[in-house]
C-alpha cells in the first residue's frame, strides 16, 4: 500500500518534506518512525489525515501520515 | 484626593496624560503611579506612553488590561520578552514564577540577561527591569518552581496564566492546575528553529493533547538548542494571545494549535480541538 508521509521541523533534515512511499500492509506508526531513523523519544503530534493517532495506530492505503517532533524548551 | 482628577482633566492634551505630568499627580497627591494611571483611565485620558496602542487598544480597554492580572510562568527565552510586551502594553500587574539565576548559556538569548546580571534571580532582574519600563505597572517577583503544590496559591486572582516553562511535565502540571482554577493558559514551546503556541480553555485538555506521546525527559530542543529569535517569535505570539483575551476581541487559539518553522519559514494551524481523541 502506497503511504504518504510529511515530516515537520527537525525531522526533515536529512530526510524530506513530504514522501509517498510502498508500505506493507499492517504498517503502524511507529513501524514507520523506526524506517525513518525517527526516535521514539522525539516524537511529538501524529496525526493521520488530521486526526491525532498513537504510534500502535496502523496505517491503510493512501493514508497521510505528518509527524511533528516535541519541543518543551522556552 | 478630589482634586486628582480635575488635575489630570487639566493636564491631559487631546485627553493625553503626558508622563511628566502622570509623574507630578503623584508627588503632588501622594499616591502610587498605578492609582493616577487607573484614575485617569476611568475618566477617559489615556496616559500619552499608551497612544500607539489606540485603535489596537481603545481607552476603555487599556484600563481592563490595567486592573488585570497575567502569570508568567518561567522567566527565561520565552518568559523575559513576555514580561517586556506584557508591561509596555500596560497589564497593571505581572506575577512571574522562576526559580533560577541568569548564568552565561542565558546570554545568547534571554531578555533580561546581561554580564552584569549574572548570578542574579531572574524574577528579582525582570522587576527591575519593569520599574525601569513601566514603573505604573506592578511586577510581584516570585523565586520559586511552579509545582501542583504551589500552584493554586500563586496564580489565585489571575486572569490569564502563560507558559514559559522548560520543561514538558512541569506544563502538563500547569495545565492541571489552570484547568482546575478555571483560568485560560496561552502556551508556547521552543525548540531551535521551530516552535509552537495555542490557547487552552479549562477543560480543552489541549497541553495534554500536545504532548499525549511524551513520556519523560526534554523534547528536541536538548540537541537544537535555542537561538536569540526563536524565543522572540513564540512569545510574542503569545502575548498577542493574551491582549486578545484580555479586552474579549479577535480569535484566539482555542483548539488550534499554531506550528513555526522559521528555517522553511512556514506557519501553520493544526486542529487539537475535537480531533486529539483517538479515532478507531
């Protein structure tokens, strides 16, 4: 299944911006967060077509995964 | 004392209260800054240092912003460029809540920061700082960590509550204890190039919904640290949020939250609101 996944703020160095890419079926969230290098302890809002999902929520075709990393300074 | 008024009906220019003359009522009737600021504003003169706020700000609500209340929580990137806007833009009183001295990794960003100040509590140097401004508005310093134990006490008589912490779970915390104590919080957090500011009402639970995957530690600001302009942006964002609820116009952030990147330079609004619940 085709999924397409846009990445914010520091995830995008290195990676990109916005990718579709082929995706077993039963792919969760976090299958996706450990194919990109992305640590868990780093992520922030996931929101799958603009409803915020937890990282055990798998994903269906055609599905747009954005992932946003944490920020707690100030 | 019933003369005070008739002073400063006499003195304003085009119902303008010049400083000097804010100044001279206070000497003159011997009473505090604040009580002439707050009597004129009641009678429709507008001290002459708030006459680039008109049209964003009328008389009548320069003086709501006079009697209000505004907690800052934490003084350090966020929390100084707060407590500047707060104080130029005439909140009569500002309780800002921070344990910690400056120290020189402050430097690169923190308002009140100097060499000289150095050592100093941070909540002690912002009123100085607000003496120095606005000498018409009050700062109460407060040199402590804001905890679920203190909490209640510290904001009681607030209005707004803004998070300018540093740290996820002491937010979560704050959170709680705005929610309880039925005060809106403007929050914000900052992370290199990037950041992010919304609005909760009590019982939005939306710093819980912003933070739902955090489970311990610092988020990524603990490898981007924070540049000078980064603090600058949020926090005025934030500011910008309190004005607004403050004198009851505009749209605030109420379940939407506002994400900065300033290194693709791109804003934009994602919904917390309904949307932080699970779908199946």
């Amino acid at each position: 299944m085709n999924v397409t996944v846009k990445l914010f703020a520091s995830f995008r160095a290195g990676r990109f911006d916005i990718e579709t890419a082929y995706y077993p079926v039963g792919t969760t969230v976090s299958d996706v967060a450990d194919r990109l290098n992305l640590p868990q302890s780093e992520l922030g809002i996931m929101m799958i077509n603009n409803r915020h999902v937890k990282l055990d929520r798998t994903l269906a075709d055609g599905d747009i995964l954005a992932l946003f990393p944490l920020l707690g300074g100030g | 004392m019933d003369s005070l008024p008739i002073f400063l009906r006499d003195h304003a220019e085009s119902q303008l209260l010049p400083w000097s003359r804010q100044v001279e009522a206070a000497d003159h009737f011997g009473v505090a800054l604040a009580q002439v600021e707050e009597i004129a504003l009641e009678r429709g003169i507008l001290p002459a240092r708030y006459q680039r706020n008109r049209q964003a700000i009328p008389v009548s609500d320069q003086l709501t912003m006079f009697r209000s209340s505004v907690a800052v929580i934490g003084c350090g990137g966020l929390g100084g460029y707060v407590v500047e806007e707060l104080a130029r833009l005439g909140v009569g009183r500002i309780v800002v809540i921070d344990p910690d001295v400056f120290e020189e990794h402050n430097l690169n960003r923190q308002l009140f920061s100097t060499p000289a100040n150095l050592g100093y509590a941070k909540v002690e140097v912002a009123a100085r700082r607000v003496r120095e401004i606005n000498p018409a508005v009050t700062l109460v310093p407060i040199q402590e960590a804001f905890s679920p134990a203190n909490g209640t006490e510290l904001l009681k008589g607030c209005q707004i509550v803004v998070d300018a912490l540093d740290t996820i779970q002491v937010r979560l915390e704050l959170a709680e204890v705005c929610s309880a104590m039925n005060i809106p919080l403007v929050h914000g957090a900052i992370a290199g190039w990037f950041g992010h500011v919304a609005t909760q009402f009590p019982g939005d639970g939306t710093i819980q919904a912003i933070y739902g995957s955090w489970k311990e530690g610092k988020g990524v600001e603990q490898t981007l640290g924070n540049p000078s302009f980064t603090p600058a942006v949020v926090a005025s964002l934030e500011v910008a949020e309190v004005c607004k609820l403050l004198i009851g116009q505009g749209t605030p952030l109420r379940g939407r939250q506002l994400v900065i990147d300033l290194f693709s330079m791109e804003m934009q609004v994602i919904n917390i609101g309904e949307g932080h619940r699970e779908t199946a």
